[in-house]
C-alpha cells in the first residue's frame, strides 16, 4: 500500500505480474479500511510498516505530510496487524538520536537528543513517535512487534535527485561536475549496502518472539548498519574514484546548523540476535550503484 508521494509504480511493475501480488494505491490509513478483516486474500501474517518520507528534500518540502503521515497511517496499520494476529515490524532511523553524539556508536538504548522544530523535526519526531506507539502496542496488547533502527541504506534504484549523499555524490561526479559538501566535511556518517540491509530485515522479521526475550522488559530494537564509518571528505573523493571522470573537484559549502556531526550504528545486537552483519564494502556497493546510475541516466 502506498500513496505514491514519492515513488512510483514504475518501480513495482515487475511485482505487479507476479501471482499473489497485490498492489493498494492509496494513504495506509484509507486504504486498510477498504481492505476489511474478513476476505483478505491470502491470510496475513507480517505486516511491514514503512510509512513516511525518508528523502530530506521531500520532507523539507513536505513537513506536513511527512509528519502526518505516521500519526495516520500507524495506528491503523498496528490495529489491522493485532487483528489478523500478525508479526509486525516498524522501520525507524538512526535520525531518533538526533544530532548527540554522546555514546557512539549509538546502542539500541541510547535515547538521544532531538529538536522538535528543527527543519527535520518532521521526519524525526515521525520516527520517535513511530517507535513510542510501537513500544505501547507491544506492551499493552502483546503485539508480536519488533523496531528495527536503518542507518544510511544506499545502493540501485534510489533517485539520484532525491537528497541524499551518497546518490548526489556519485551523480555529480558521473557527470564531471564538483561534488558538493556542508559544512568543513570532517562530519562522518557509515553507509550499508541495500542487499546487506534487505538479509538484515529478513532477518529480523522472520525471527521468533523468543530470540529478543533477553531484551525485556525494553521491546525488541535493533539497529541495522554498518558501524565502518567516513567522513563527508573522504566519500566524495572515493565517489570520484568509482566514477573514474577525472581528478577529483570538491567544494565545501556553509554547514546547515540541523546538520549531524556523527552517526554510526553499534550492531552488536544484531550480530547476537540474529547472526547479521554486512558483507558488501562500501566501495563495491558504491561501483554497483554508479553502475546503476549510468543504465539509467
């Protein structure tokens, strides 16, 4: 189910053949009202709730809907799950930490420090709420439920004018133009290759109620990432290299003030929990992505 505010079917046409795909357009919310209990076709047993506006020029453009768009969708999707007695997974972010770089990398138990006005307030508040209505379901229904924390997924397929660095470094240095960095470009980030994130929330999901009984009485989080971090610096000069246009042009820009300095994941519970860690280098992931970029430009 989705509204397509940032997507498109183009990017499910080859699900769509597929016998037992079923495709709802429409806000979750709307939409799961008009896909009823009763003669839901097949049974549901996991239910994946994605909802919100991940890329920061959207959610700029769009705090409103960015914002609403898990205070609507959520509960509805956490109800149609308790109904069917299905496995529930809530996708969050690394942004629930806001811009603290106390404790890194940051566990799973970090609560964090995060603005509830700033220009991504919209996007992080979504998450932290998303996370707190989670946690309540969790509690007080016995919602098979389980959060999983993403931090900086990249690989194909993500709209290389969609906001994000990785994308926007790598495009600009496939067409020979000088990559763009905020602030002094010392400010790190760690990058995980989507096949990695996509065994990681497999995972997760197919994991038992019992795998996390350790946790409690805190509900089942776990972060998804890799903890080998880079600076802003030294990740455009790499996508330079990868692109193979030339010597490397970089321009450092004025810092946006909401900007982060840091933020790496802790993923020993992940590899605890679930035997997961990535296996793609940043390099490798960052050639298949620009290899992407190239088909499709």
């Amino acid at each position: 189910m989705d509204n397509l505010v940032t997507g498109g079917v183009d990017r499910i046409r080859d699900l769509l053949v597929r016998p037992g795909f079923h495709f709802v357009r429409g806000d979750a919310a709307s939409a799961l009202a008009r896909y009823p209990v009763n003669g839901c076709p097949p049974r549901i047993t996991h239910v994946w709730a994605l909802a919100g506006v991940a890329s920061p020029i959207q959610y700029y453009r769009r705090p409103v809907e960015t914002a609403s768009a898990v205070a609507s969708a959520l509960p509805a999707t956490l109800e149609f799950a308790l109904d069917h007695a299905a496995r529930f997974l809530w996708f969050s972010s690394s942004e629930v930490a806001g811009a603290s770089t106390d404790g890194q990398p940051l566990t799973e138990t970090h609560v964090g420090g995060v603005s509830p006005v700033n220009l991504r307030s919209a996007y992080t508040e979504g998450k932290r709420f998303g996370e707190a209505l989670t946690a309540a379901y969790w509690r007080a229904s016995g919602l098979d439920a389980r959060i999983v924390r993403l931090f900086n997924i990249f690989g194909p397929s993500l709209p290389p004018a969609d906001g994000r660095v990785i994308p926007a470094f790598l495009g600009a240095a496939l067409r020979g133009e000088a990559i763009v960095v905020h602030g002094d470009g010392t400010q790190t980030r760690s990058f995980c290759y989507v096949d990695d994130a996509v065994r990681g929330l497999l995972a997760l999901m197919d994991a038992s109620a019992a795998t996390f009984r350790s946790l409690k009485p805190d509900p089942p989080i776990v972060n998804l990432g890799n903890p080998e971090e880079i600076s802003m610096a030294d990740l455009a000069r790499l996508c330079w290299r990868v692109a193979g246009t030339g010597e490397a042009r970089i321009v450092l820009s004025g810092g946006n003030p909401d900007d982060l300095a840091r933020r790496c994941p802790d993923i020993s519970r992940a590899r605890e929990l679930l035997r997961w860690a990535p296996r793609v280098h940043l390099e490798e992931g960052l050639r298949r992505t620009a290899d992407w970029i190239r088909e499709v430009s």
